[in-house]
C-alpha cells in the first residue's frame, strides 16, 4: 500500500514519509523468511533455499530499472509506483492461499510432512519467553550481532563507492562505469548460490551443518584480504575481476552467516534474532558510509580497502567467541 501511495506524493516531505512506512513494511520479509525456512526446510538444503531468496534482491534490482522506467515514459512516473505496488498484492494473495505450516498444510503428504519435520534438526535448549534485550544479550546472539555489524559494510562500500572508484582509480567514463559496474554483483549471485549449494552438498554427506558453515566462513575470511590486491593492480580488467571475487566471498558468507543463525536459534526467536542481526548490519553499513566518505577524501582508497579485508577475520573471531560461551566453552556442535 505503501508503494502504491508514492504515486500520490505531492512534495518531498510527503515522499519521505511514504519511503519510511514502505521500509518498515519491508522490515518483515527477511526474519519472517528466515522463521519459514526453519519450519519448512531440512538442513541438508537450507543454504541454497536462503541463497535462492537472497539472490531475488538482486535479481529484481537487474529486472526493475529497466521496468520502471519504460512504465514511467510510457504511462507516466506515478503509474510506476501503481502496477510495482500493485504487484505485491498478487504475490500476497498467493502467499494466503498456499502458506501454512508443515503441520497442517493440506498439500503435503504423510511422507513429505515426516521428511520436512525429521529434517529439522534438533532444536538448541532454551528459556521460554525471553525479552528482546535479554534475547540479544546470549552470547550468541552478541556475537552474531557484531558479526554482521562488522562485515555488511563490505557490501555497502561496494554498493555505493564501486562507480567512483572505477571512475576516479581506473578513469572510467560514466558509460564504462555503467558497461562494468554491475560484474560485481553478478558474482553476488552466483556466490551465494554457490555458497549454500556447497555447504548443503557436505551437510548431505553426513558433515555436521553447523560446523560445514563455520568451516565455509573461515575460508571465506582468509579469502578477503584479496582487497588489498584489487586496489593495487594497475589492469582495470584485473581489479574488477577481484572485486567481482571478493564480492563472491561477502555473498557466500552472508548466506552461510544466516543459516547458521537459523540453525543456532530454537523456532520461537529465530525472526527476532535475524531482524535483530538485520539491524546491526543497517547500522554498521550506515555509519561505515559516512565514515567512509571522510576517510576517502582525506586518505585515499587504499587503506580503506586494506580495512575491509580484515573485517571478516576479526568476524569470525568474535562470532566464534560468542558460540563457544554459549556452549559453555566448547566449539559450537
């Protein structure tokens, strides 16, 4: 509804307070995905099912632009935000007719309903009826916090200062910059993909899904470094291709991050532990943005790329920390 009434914006304020309601009405999608994928996905396939809604970001950031726009020169700017809007309400409706719980949908078999239930996992111990602020203060859940707090700024250096960077290191033109500056997400793609689909693969293999993840994410953080590499070549060719990699490596660890999250988190507070993980790695991104910008006008790019390689060593160290005092010292099962 929010998006529809876009089209009714009479000024910036108005405007503004529509992109405020649409955000919180967002807000829901992922930690009520990620409650749906605890309930209906064996571990043996939840990397590559997160990975499949991860990657839809993505896919409808390439498709709608150009949508958006032929809509708004063909019909005019409101009519864009009418037929996008207006779209969410058929997925909505499509999403009340099918959706129910394995327990009770009327779709499953005896035999699909057993395979979706025994798949689950055993469900980590808990105490019923934690608070928010207690919920975020279990060492785990601290630890993923800062996890994230620490390493989405990675995407966000990306997202925001990749066509100045080419622009300005490598002397794009802006129509260079358009032609190449979206190779990088195309590797977000296909590294959460392959991410999950790697880590299922073990997982079906007998290998423990907890520890799989974990292993996969060490990897990925002795991998990033690479940033340090990117930023001092001279082949433009060569320094997209390895920001295109590291890319890769942010989206196999985010896919792998939250289902590990998912797996560490009893059914009842796994959308509260994943919007609260959300928040810190919107707050973390924000504030890296503003620091960003000061650090680049007065330092250059260097350092701050030498920056971003380490972030996820020191990630996991501290992700890694918090499992272990969650299972009384020992390395997380």
């Amino acid at each position: 509804m929010a998006a529809v009434a876009h089209s009714l914006a009479a000024g910036w304020i108005s405007l503004l307070a529509l992109r405020v309601i649409l955000g919180l009405g967002e807000s829901f999608y992922t930690p009520a995905a990620a409650r749906v994928l605890k309930e209906w996905i064996p571990q043996r396939e939840r990397g590559i099912c997160w990975a499949v809604f991860s990657t839809g970001n993505f896919v409808g950031a390439m498709i709608a632009p150009p949508l958006v726009a032929w809509l708004a020169l063909r019909y005019h700017w409101q009519f864009s935000f009418i037929a996008t809007g207006a779209s969410g309400f058929v997925l909505l409706g499509a999403w009340l007719w099918f959706y129910d719980s394995p327990e009770r949908h009327r779709m499953l078999s005896s035999a699909e309903r057993t395979v979706i239930l025994n798949g689950r996992g055993p469900a980590p111990a808990t105490v019923e009826n934690i608070p928010t602020l207690k919920l975020l203060l279990q060492p785990a859940v601290l630890g993923f916090f800062f996890t994230r707090f620490i390493t989405d700024p990675f995407t966000f250096f990306f997202v925001f200062w990749l066509p100045a960077y080419l622009q300005t290191a490598h002397g794009f033109s802006l129509a260079k910059t358009g032609m190449m500056a979206w190779i990088p997400f195309l590797g977000s793609d296909v590294g959460a993909l392959s991410g999950g689909a790697i880590c299922d693969w073990l997982v079906r293999r007998g290998m423990d899904p907890r520890r799989v993840r974990q292993r996969i994410m060490v990897v990925v953080a002795c991998l990033t470094p690479l940033t340090l590499v990117a930023v001092r070549v001279d082949s433009a060719p060569l320094a997209v291709g390895l920001i295109t990699f590291v890319m890769l490596l942010q989206a196999c660890w985010n896919t792998n991050l939250t289902t590990l999250i998912i797996e560490s988190t009893p059914p009842q507070y796994v959308a509260r532990v994943v919007a609260l993980t959300l928040l810190a790695g919107t707050v973390g991104g924000s504030i890296s943005t503003l620091v960003t910008g000061r650090a680049l006008a007065t330092l250059g790019y260097v350092p701050v790329f030498t920056t971003l390689g380490f972030t996820h060593l020191a990630a996991y160290a501290i992700m890694s920390f918090g499992l272990r005092r969650a299972n009384g010292g020992s390395p997380a099962k």
